[in-house]
C-alpha cells in the first residue's frame, strides 16, 4: 500500500473544513507548523484515506465534535460538508440522535451552532430544507 502525500491530504482538509480552510490552515501554522504536517500527512492523509466513503467519515467527524462539546471546530466542519453538497437532512438528523446518546445540553449545543450555519448558507442564497429557522 502506498502512503498518502501530502497534496492528497490537503486537498481533503480543503474539502471537509470548506471556504475557510486557508485560514484554518494558518490559523495551525501560527500555533505550531508541525501542526499542519499532522493535519495533512496524518489525519486527512492516512486516517482520512480513500478506503472510506469522505461523507461518512465527515459525519463521524461531525457527531464526534458535536458530542465531545467543540463548538468552533463542529461550525468549520458543519460548513464544510454543505459547501461539499452534503445532504442537510443528513447532518440535521445525526446531530438530533445525539439528544438520545450524549444528552439534551451538548445536543442543543451543536444544534444552535448547526442553525447559526444554516442560517449563515441561506443568506449566501443555499436552499437548505431542515426544520430550523
């Protein structure tokens, strides 16, 4: 098996963290620039590989930030998958089963910035058809 480079994991990083991954990736260069050589060779390099369907595994990566309380990271990441045309529906629904698994305080907490992201899509003119206002 050949090892990922570090183009391809980039360009998956720019793909999941959507139109403010230049600033992301700054924003990791300017704590430590090895940081950015993890994000791209390891995480979406080898972790991130293409034995995995990228929805899927930005779902996990979403529900995982939403149930361990990560806020800021859950807002690039739900920005993300709508500029990579995932199917809101799908993300409104996964963030609602977290009521069940992580309880109601930490599901509500990704929902509010799930529907400060809807919001911020539909007024760039994104049709997003989910029961939040």
């Amino acid at each position: 098996m050949t090892r990922p480079t570090s183009a391809t994991g980039a360009e998956r990083r720019a793909r999941a963290q959507g139109a403010r991954n230049a600033e992301l990736h700054s924003a990791l260069g300017a704590i430590d620039p090895r940081l950015v050589g993890w994000a791209d060779d390891w995480i979406f390099g080898q972790v991130w590989d293409d034995q995995g369907a990228f929805e899927d595994r930005v779902l996990v990566a979403i529900t995982a930030l939403a149930a361990t309380s990560k806020p800021d990271q859950l807002r690039n990441y739900l920005h993300g998958a709508l500029q990579d045309g995932m199917d809101p529906r799908r993300i409104h629904e996964a963030l609602m089963m977290l009521v069940v698994y992580v309880g109601f305080p930490t599901a509500l907490q990704a929902l509010v910035v799930w529907q400060e992201v809807v919001a911020s899509a539909r007024r760039r003119g994104v049709e997003i058809d989910v029961p939040i206002q």
